[in-house]
C-alpha cells in the first residue's frame, strides 16, 4: 500500500544550485511568495548542509526542502539532520532510496528510460526526477508515463522553464523542477 504522503503531487521545485546561506532566507522567502512547493539545494553548492538547515528552519512547515545530487546513505542521513525532507538524485541508486525511505524522507531519484522509471518504483520511489528533460521531450515523458502506475509522479528537470511549464503540465508532468531559470549564483539575473 502507498502512503498518501508519497502519492501527494510535488508542486513546483526551486533548484538553487550554488546558493549559499548567507542568501538562502531570502532567496528561499522569495520562492515561496512566487509559488514554489519545495526548494532543493544541490550538494555542490558552498555549504548545502547548512543552507538546508536555514531553509528549513525558516520554511519547513510550509515548504518541503531537499538535498540534491545525493549519491550515497551518508549524505542522505546528513540531509536529514540538515532539516531535508526530499532526496533528489542524478540516477536510480536503490541504496539511496530506501535510505531516503528509511528517514521517512521522499526520493526522487534520477531516471530517463522505462527501466531505470520501474527499478526506482521497485525500490520505493514514487516521485521520480525526469532528466534531463530538455533530451528527452514531452513525447519521451508521455511514453514513460504510459507505463509506470499512476501514483507515480514525474517531474522533468533540465531545460524546464516559464516559456514550456505549461507544455510539460498539459502533459502530465506531477509537477517541475526549475534551476537557472529561476536561480543563478551570485545574484545574477536568469
């Protein structure tokens, strides 16, 4: 049986890669006023742990945050203590998953053909990161979905931004994540 947490659709996520804590409060603020769901940061960005731990002290309550690029079990308990709820990863490590599962965390899980979609659902994940979506299309994401059960969500990431969101909505995507489109390090405009 699926836990209705896991079959809640993700929203829109914020990828702030290369953030820092000195700005996450009020990048993370802003997001939110925008209409953003949840808010990533990618462990290569300077101090990840730590902007994790201010977003989710400042936003936890209302706003899911998540580790990306999460490779291991260890960085996947560090995130945990850091106040991260979603473990966002560039593929399907079924190690990764369960750790996440384990946490009581959210896996999404990197995936870009049906068999890595259906080893990650195997292994426990039912949001699954669609990457990089810009390579793959609408139709690449139409044909997984047609496959995969229905509580699984896909959110593209890579390439997503304000001029195809809809597009990929219409579509059928659960939601989206969103990088340089919306965030860039140093205060540079997308």
């Amino acid at each position: 049986m699926v836990d209705a947490s896991e079959t809640t659709r993700s929203g829109l996520i914020a990828i702030l890669r290369g953030i820092t804590p000195r700005e996450a409060v009020e990048v993370g603020a802003a997001l939110l006023e925008a209409g953003f769901h949840a808010i990533e940061v990618p462990l290569n960005s300077p101090d990840p742990y730590r902007s994790d731990e201010l977003l989710a002290s400042g936003f936890g309550t209302v706003c899911p945050v998540g580790a990306g690029t999460d490779l291991r079990p260890e960085e996947v308990e560090r995130a945990r203590s850091a106040g991260a709820d979603i473990i966002v990863s560039p593929d399907t490590n079924v190690e990764v998953i369960a750790a996440a599962r384990a946490l009581g965390m959210r896996s999404y899980p990197g995936v870009a053909t049906p068999t890595e979609a259906f080893g990650a659902v195997r292994a426990g994940a039912r949001s699954l990161k669609l990457f990089p979506s810009e390579a793959l299309g609408i139709s690449g994401m139409r044909a997984v979905s047609a496959v995969l059960p229905a509580e699984v969500e896909l959110i593209p990431v890579g390439g997503v931004d304000e001029t195809n969101l809809a597009d990929w909505r219409a579509a059928g995507a659960g939601c989206a994540g969103i990088g340089t489109a919306v965030y860039r390090p140093g205060g540079q405009r997308p």
